[in-house]
C-alpha cells in the first residue's frame, strides 16, 4: 500500500513539468463542461490507457511495440481532427470530412449551440490522450516500468501504473476545475466564448504537432528542472535505501598492500565487471566484453533517450569521454529503454545522433546487462577500474565533481600500476587528478 501511495504521489508531481504540457490542451479542451460527463471519463481513459499501454509494451515484444506506434498515429489524427473541429468546424469539414465528421459526431466537442457532451465521446478522448501520454519518468515510474519488464505483467505492476496515472490525473482534474471556472468567468465578462474554443483549438493542435515532432519527449524535457526527481528519490530512498550492486561482502575490499600501485586510490571495490552480453544491437562499436576492456578505465552509464534525469546528464557523459579517451577512459553507454517506442533502433540511432555520442551504446531491450548489474536507476554510472573491478557507482543526477575526480583517480591508478609492472622501472608517484 505504500508504495501504491508513492507512485500517486509521483503521478500527482507530473503536472509540474513541462513534459505535461503538450497534453494539457486535451484535457483543458473539456474545461466549462460537466465533470462528470465529460472530464472524469476522458482523465478516466487516459489513466486506464496509460496503464494497458506501459504494461503490455513492457512484456508484449515487438509487436506490442509496432501496435504503440500505430495506435499513436491513430490518436494524432483523432486529436487533429478534434483540434480542427473547435477552430473551425466549417474548416475542418472541408479540409478533412470523413474524419473529422467521425470524430465530431464521436467527441461532439464543437461547443456550438445545443451541443451535449457524451461520456463515451470524453472516454475516447481519453483513450487517444494516454496513446500519446508520455510522462518524464522519475525515479518511481522508472522502477515501476522496469519491474514490469523484468518480472512480466502483474497484478501490482498494473496497480502501481494505474495509482501513478490516478496521481496525475487527479492534478489535471484539479487545474481543469480551476480552469473552468476562469473560462466560465470570461465568457460572461467579454464574451469570448467563441475565441476560447478557437484558442482551445489551436492549442490541442499545438500539442498534437509537439508529441508529432517528439517535442514531448526531448525539447520540452530539457527544460524539466531537478525538483520533482529529487522529490521522487527522496520518497524512494525512504522505502529502498540506494545500495551498491554487489552483496555486502564485496563491499569495503581493498586491494593488499604487497599490491599497492604507485598511486592507489582510496576507493573500496564493489565487486566485479559483469558481463556485457545480450544486448540486441551494438551502436558506433563492435560488442565489447570486460576481458577486451582490462587495462582500460571504463565507465557504464544506463540512460534512455526521452529520460529527464538521463538527458541532463548525457552532456556531462559525452564531455567525460572526449576529455580522457586519450588517457585511457572507455565510456559505455547501455540503452535501457523505458517506454515502447525507445527499443526502437532506429529512434536510439537519431538521439545518439542528436546528442553527439561518440561512444560504444549498447542497445539493452531485453535488460540482459541491466540485469547483470543489478540496476534500478536512470541514470546510473557505474566507474570500473583497470583491473575490471567496480569501484564506485552514482546514480541520478548531480555530484558531477565527484565523478569526475573518480576518473581521474583510477586513471592515474592504471597509469601507476603500468609503470610499477614495467621491469627495471623505479616506482613512480602519481599524482591526484
């Protein structure tokens, strides 16, 4: 029940983002009707789609993956034709008649004289909201979305994705009860009732445009600010406490002192360089394995493309890579998507391109390497030493300056150690990064 509580907490933060916005206009389309016949259904359907979706993408495969696609292109044409209906409903018959006369008779949402709301037509309204619903996963949704696919479809999983769209459309529910009123107020004072549902038009086809372009999932979330993830991981840390990968006693090793390179860090080792095998595809890179890796310091950052958390970090992963390669440093990306439409290979090629990763990426669909290291965050960096042991992990955002420091310890602990194992060579004092 907890953690049924946590998740609609999560939802109920999602308002507060911008990932939010291209799908306010859809449910502010409903604002000054009835609640109950027409804003409780469509929220009812975009929480109960969202759920089915995330669940069967999780566990369905392919084919739940091409069967997400299409049921999104499907609810952007329904949501253009919804859009057109209330800029102009003369125009939009012109310009599209069969849809847009199938979907004006199904929405009845022209907001012309004598027009009633329908619950079926809100529902469906819904059900096309949360096709296109993509929320900047969190902490809380990140790990309700990946116990889905690991541990396959469930009772809770389903319930925890229904409690976290319960949360989010609560707020919306909220925002459109405010929102109401506010329209309701500037129809009777100027009249604007006509040039509302004109604006509302517009802005419903602005929407559409945006999760079109994938606005949603990459411009919008640049702009998210750490303050909802912090909220998140503080309301996880309190029920599963970050740990390291490995069992306790792999913690706190350190390496004998008849060993001690040069220079030795004072960072404890956490276990062993897992293995990097079952990724479905391998991006700008042969596949790698941690015995081709030995003698490199290497660092395994899991990240998915529309990740808020993730796209904040990249940049810093990218200036890392460039920075040491030089000297030894192999950066590994390992995609692990979230949603359906990011197992997608082609959708990875374009933000390893729009993000100017360089690097090998491992295309991690089935959670083979996730797995292996027994993750449960985005992002997660993982800093492994030349001897292909861990060494330190972080995950989420921030402590840039620390990670930082990391790599430049282990690399001057690989460097350390080639000078002391090359004969007749005096032992060299390394210096800190």
């Amino acid at each position: 029940m907890t953690l049924l509580f946590v998740a609609y907490l999560a939802g109920a933060l999602t308002i507060l983002s911008p990932c939010i916005l291209p799908v306010l206009p859809f449910v502010f389309a409903r604002a000054g009707q009835p609640f109950i016949k027409s804003t409780l259904p469509m929220l009812v359907g975009m929480a109960m789609t969202f759920a089915l979706v995330a669940s069967l993408a999780a566990v369905g495969g392919s084919w739940a993956v091409e069967a997400n696609e299409y049921g999104r292109y499907a609810a952007l044409v329904l949501l253009a034709a919804f859009g057109l209906t209330l800029v102009s409903p003369r125009l939009a018959a012109i310009a599209t008649t069969p849809i847009v006369t199938f979907a004006n008779r199904l929405l009845n949402a022209t907001g012309g004289p004598g027009s009633v709301p329908t619950f079926g037509g809100a529902l469906i309204l819904g059900v096309a909201t949360g096709l296109l619903w993509a929320p900047c996963a969190g902490p809380i949704l990140g790990l309700v979305l990946t116990g889905a696919a690991l541990q396959g479809a469930s009772v809770q999983t389903t319930l925890l994705l229904l409690a976290y769209a319960a949360g989010a459309g609560t707020s919306l529910a909220l925002a459109v009860l405010v929102g109401g009123q506010v329209f309701a107020v500037m129809k009777r004072s100027i009249g604007a009732g006509e040039w509302l549902r004109r604006g509302l038009g517009l802005a419903v086809l602005a929407g559409v445009a945006a999760i079109a372009l994938g606005a949603d999932t990459g411009y919008l979330a640049r702009l998210s600010g750490p303050a909802t993830g912090k909220a998140e991981q503080a309301l996880l840390d309190a029920l599963k406490p970050r740990t390291s990968p490995q069992s306790a006693a792999d913690r706190g090793v350190m390496l004998a002192a008849n060993t001690q390179p040069a220079f030795h860090s004072d960072l404890p080792v956490e276990g062993k360089f897992p293995s990097l095998g079952g990724a479905v595809k391998w991006l700008n890179s042969a596949p790698l394995t941690p015995e081709q890796l030995r003698g490199k310091v290497v660092l395994v950052d899991f990240w998915t493309y529309s990740c808020i958390n993730c796209i904040h970090t990249v940049p810093y992963v990218v200036e890392w890579s460039e920075k040491y390669k030089d000297q030894g440093l192999v950066v590994i990306g390992v995609h692990a998507p979230e949603y359906a439409f990011e197992k997608k290979i082609d959708n990875v090629k374009k933000a390893i391109a729009d993000f100017g990763i360089k690097y090998p990426v491992a295309v991690d669909n089935n959670y083979k390497i996730w797995q292996a290291f027994e993750n449960s965050y985005w992002p997660a960096h993982y800093f492994i030493d030349a001897k292909g042991q861990i060494r330190y992990h972080h995950f989420g955002e921030g402590e840039y300056d620390t990670s930082e420091k990391v790599i430049q310890d282990l690399l001057a602990e690989a460097k350390g150690e080639q000078a002391a194992n090359q004969p007749g060579m005096p032992e060299v004092k390394a210096a800190r990064g």
